[in-house]
C-alpha cells in the first residue's frame, strides 16, 4: 500500500453518519501527519474517484485512527509519497 506525508496543514469539511456535509465544521489535516492508502475499503463520501488515506498514532492516553477521502488533485496538491529504506537503497512505497 502507498504510504504519503501531509506536505502543509489541510482542511478537509466534515460529514455525519449519513454523509451529509456538516456546515462550518473542518478536521485539520497536520502538516508532516503520516497516512496510508487504503484501496479496498468502500469510498463513504467521494465515490468510486475518491481516495481513502489512513493515520493511525499514538497517544499518552489511547491509539487513535482517523480517515479521509480526498481527490486526485488534492493528495497532488498536499501530500508526496514516502520512500522507505530497503537494505541500502530508498524504495518510494
């Protein structure tokens, strides 16, 4: 699976249970965040064309997941893939 990196903080809208916008509510997006695409879970808010990325991180208190979907252009315009060192040479994921 493709791993990215959050190159600048995102905001993203927020939907309830049904996938209805929820008006003037954002999750940001941190900058440097790690995310992990994920093609085999059904897209909830953005369709067949959406992406669905992935971070789960750890706190003092609990572990804790947390999902987006975005399009094409924004994981182009916020996020580059992470490579990953394998043996001596860099491998992107």
């Amino acid at each position: 699976m493709s791993k990215y990196i959050c190159t600048q903080d995102l905001y993203l809208d927020n939907y309830d249970a049904d996938g209805f916008l929820i008006e003037n509510s954002y999750t940001r997006i941190p900058k440097d965040s790690i995310w992990q695409e994920d093609k085999e879970t059904i897209k909830f808010i953005g369709g067949k064309d959406s992406i669905h990325l992935d971070r789960v991180w750890k706190t003092k208190k609990a572990k804790t997941y947390q999902w987006i979907e975005i399009d094409k252009s924004t994981l182009l315009a916020y996020f580059k893939p992470l490579a990953e060192k394998v043996g001596a040479k860099w491998k992107n994921l």
